[in-house]
C-alpha cells in the first residue's frame, strides 16, 4: 500500500494550491519542499517584489505631495526598512502557507525530493538523512530559477539575479538592469524611485516586449521621463568585475559602448529546476527544458505528473495554481476542460502598471483578422484626474466580422487590478456590444473599458 495518494514536489504556488485542492478532493497528500514553503512566489517573486514597489510608489507619492495640496517636507528613504519591510511580508506569507498545511492535513516533507521509479520520492534532508515514500500520483512542481547567459555568469554581488536584487544590503548608486520582461522593469522602477541612476539593456527592439506596441511605448517614453535610461536592440556580449564597479559592453547597430556600474542585474529569464530530480531514472520525457505533458497535466510515465513554471505554457504564478488544481481535479475523476493559454492575463507592476490578455494588434493582424480597436486615454478619465494619475490607457481589439474580443491591454495605475473583468468577459465569449451595455460604476478607472469598447464601435462619450 502507498503512504500516501498523492506527493507534490516543491511548495511553490503551483504545488501548495495542488496540495490543498488534492486534499480537499479527500486524498491523502504530502508536499516535499527544500527551503521555505511557499516557492519563489511567495518568497522571491510576486509578494517580495510587489512589497518593494508599494514602498517605491508611496516615496514616488510623497515626493510629489504638493500636487494633493499637502505638505510633506524632508522625505526620506530606508533602503535596509524597505528591503525589511519586504522580506518580512515573505516571511509571513509563508507561514501563512504552513498554516494551510496543517489546516488541510497536508504532511510536509522537508528536503530534497527525488523521484524514483516504481512511484517512489525518495527525499533527502538537510543532514543527509533520506527516507522513501510512495504515493499513487506524483506531481512535480519544483519551479524555476534565474537563467544565467554565458555572457553574463552571476556572482551574486556585482552581477546578481533577482533574489539578490531584493536584498541587497546597500542601495547601488548605478545599476544596468538586463532585460525588460516584467522581472526587469519592475525592479528598474523601483530602484529609479530610490535613486539609483539605472540603465535597462534590452535585445529586442522594444521594452516589455511581450505586450502591445502601444504599451510598450508608452512605458518607455515614462520611464525616460522619470530618468531610467534605456538602450533597445542592445546586447551586453561581456562584463568585466575585475575593478571597483562592474564594466558592460553594451553592442548595439551603432557600435559597442562600455557602461559603468555598480550592479548588473541579470533578468533575462528563467531556467527549471530539473536537474537530479530522477527525471533520467524514471524516463520522463523533456523538451528543452520544460517537463512534457498532456492537457491534464500528465507526463508520459503514468502516474507522474508535471505543473507549473517546469512545464511549457507561461511562467506565472496564477497559471501554476490553475494547472495543479486542474491535475488533481482530473486525477479525482472530475469533468474537466482544457486550460485556456490563450485566455491568460499578464501583469507587471511598475509603475505605470501594465496588463494584458489575449492577442496584442500586431498577432490579430498576422492571423488575418479585420479589426475594431478601441482607445481610451486616462487623461479622459475623471478618476484617474482626481486621482493624480492620467497616465495611460486601455486598448481594446475586437474582431470585427463576429464581435469576438481578441485582445486587451492596459498601461496605468492600477490597472493588474482591472484585467480580470477582460478575462471574464472572453472567457464567457462576450462581444462588445454587451461590456458596453453593462453598466460600469463611476467614478472609477473600470470606465476606461467600457469606454474603450465604445471607441471601437464608435459610441465613446468622453473623447
Ligand atoms: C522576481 C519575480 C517576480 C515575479 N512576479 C510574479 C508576479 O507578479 N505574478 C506572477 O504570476 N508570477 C510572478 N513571478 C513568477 C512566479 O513566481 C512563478 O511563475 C511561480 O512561482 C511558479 O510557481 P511553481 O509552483 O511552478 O514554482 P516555484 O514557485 O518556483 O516553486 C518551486 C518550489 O519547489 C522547490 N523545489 C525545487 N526543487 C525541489 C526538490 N528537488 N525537492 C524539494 N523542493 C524542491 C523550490 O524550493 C520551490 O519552493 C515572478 C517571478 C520572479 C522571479
């Protein structure tokens, strides 16, 4: 008989939630993790990262309090109280997660785990000490960490990944921040905010640029007006750590440039942790560094099964969360459809903020369809006035034979909050014509939309 009837490898928010859903669902679970619970998410990514910018945007508003009418004289920075602040808000993320253990009855099994043929974990404490368990199925979702191009090889102290960039222990003077995907920009806005003169290096032709053209410009024509310099189409082929700082040749259509800096932050993406995890022992197929599976999640060795950032499909947090409970609701006999990856909104949470779901201009172009797309400025907005925050807009994109909404895309504050209403609406096979006629509340930045979808069918009021 197994000891249990399911084994979660890794505690990230792709393994935790498997965990607790497998649980629910009335199977006897344990979950292996060989640091903190929680995962990179919890401990090194979204809630970190998200606790460095609320600092960063508060500064950003007290710097600029005359503009409320308010006075506030002498603001100061801590960097050490910030990067505090934010490791505290990990720290007790992740016992939150340790509660939900015990509350769901999940046994926690602290180690290295290794899967092992015959639907074996053989799993290997931190004093060496290893013990075998068997389960039924086996879900491994043991995540990702920093890639490291060989160009750009971390030290951690002069050329650091995104776990050092949150806990630096003194605020660099300049810093190059490799990479413009969501990991870079955020962390270039923040530290622009406290005062670090940064540079960001980007290979491809536009920042962010996984999001529409529109976003991206206007994401790059803020960030310049805040002082964040930014060289497009650049590649740094090497660095030189030797001396004081950190020397980065920068090569661009131009011609090569050395730039200075105290720090290189290497955000150039992410590799999965699938080294000596008995992948080879087992035969579980992979494919350039991703797990391969099924569309519930199963490997093709029966009774393993793969989620999250180890497999193809998008690396965040909420896709993770969404594969595993999908994995077990399947395992459990459920109903259940497909994930829809095309419906899958992506934030990044700089300011501006940036979010998107769905197909950006230039893909709906390529895929031939004739478009309706709809513009709504915030500086149209009476919320985003009174807010002190006028800055960017929503895009909308509607295929103009059947009314389908391909895709959305919005650049301002607080807009990562207000991409789910995109998600519903397309998940639930919404036309325009019906976001127009559900009342939206004023004020509020929620009007961007459905103004937006007015414009495209031209009935927008406020322009
Ligand atoms: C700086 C940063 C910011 C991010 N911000 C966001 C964001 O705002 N929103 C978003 O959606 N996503 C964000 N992400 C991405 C998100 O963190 C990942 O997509 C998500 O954590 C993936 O979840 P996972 O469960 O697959 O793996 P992970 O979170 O990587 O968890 C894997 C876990 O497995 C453990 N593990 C690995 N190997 C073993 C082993 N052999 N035995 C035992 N345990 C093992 C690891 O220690 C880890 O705890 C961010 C990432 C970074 C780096």
């Amino acid at each position: 008989m197994s000891n249990f009837d399911v084994i979660v490898l890794g505690s990230g928010p792709g393994g935790y939630v498997t965990a607790i859903r497998a649980s629910q669902l009335g199977f006897k679970t344990a979950i292996v993790e060989k640091e903190s619970l929680g995962g990179v998410c919890l401990n090194w990514g979204c809630i970190p990262t998200k606790a460095l910018l609320k600092s960063a945007q508060v500064f950003e508003y007290l710097k600029h309090a005359e503009d409320y009418g308010l006075n506030a004289k002498k603001v100061e920075h801590d960097f050490g109280a910030v990067v505090g602040r934010s490791r505290g808000v990990a720290e007790s993320m992740s016992k939150g997660v340790q509660f939900l253990m015990k509350k769901n009855k999940i046994e926690v099994l602290n180690g290295f785990g290794k899967v092992q043929p015959g639907k074996k974990v053989l799993v290997k404490g931190e004093h060496g000490d290893t013990a075998e368990y068997t389960a039924d199925h086996i879900i491994i979702a043991t995540g990702a960490r920093s890639r490291e191009l060989p160009s750009l090889p971390q030290d951690g102290k002069k050329v650091i990944g995104y776990r050092e960039a949150m806990s630096l222990e003194t605020q660099p003077k300049k810093m190059i921040v490799v990479g413009s995907g969501a990991i870079g920009v955020e962390f270039a806005y923040f530290y622009n905010s406290m005062g670090t003169e940064v540079t960001i290096v980007e290979y491809l032709p536009n920042i962010v640029p996984v999001e529409d053209q529109d976003v991206s410009k206007q994401l790059e024509r803020t960030f310049k007006k805040n002082g964040i310099k930014i060289k497009t189409s650049a590649e740094v082929t090497q660095v030189d750590t030797s001396g004081d700082g950190v020397k980065a040749t920068v090569k661009t259509a131009k011609g090569e440039e050395v730039l200075e800096a105290d720090v290189v932050l290497s955000a150039v993406g992410i590799k999965t942790n699938i080294e000596n995890i008995g992948l080879e022992d087992v035969g579980i197929a992979v494919d350039r560094d991703k797990i391969l599976v099924n569309d519930y999640y199963q490997t093709n060795i029966p009774g393993y099964y793969a989620i999250g950032d180890v497999t193809p499909g998008q690396a965040l947090a909420h896709v993770a969360s969404a594969e595993g409970i999908l994995c077990v609701e399947k395992i459990a006999g459920m109903h259940v459809e497909a994930l829809d990856y095309g419906n899958i909104p992506g934030c990044t949470y700089c300011i501006p903020e940036v979010a998107s779901v769905g197909m950006t201009e230039q893909q709906a172009k390529e895929q031939g369809y004739d478009l309706k797309i709809g513009k709504f400025p915030f500086s149209a907005s009476g919320k985003a006035k009174a807010s002190g925050t006028p800055d960017g807009f929503v895009k909308v994109i509607f295929d103009a034979k059947y009314g389908e909404w391909l895709g959305c895309h919005m650049i301002g504050v607080g807009v990562t909050d207000m991409i789910a209403e995109a998600v519903v609406a397309r998940k639930l096979e919404t036309t325009g014509h019906e976001v127009l006629k559900a009342v939206h509340p004023h004020p509020t930045m929620s009007e961007a939309v459905m103004e937006a979808v007015a414009d495209a069918y031209d009935e927008v009021i406020h322009l």
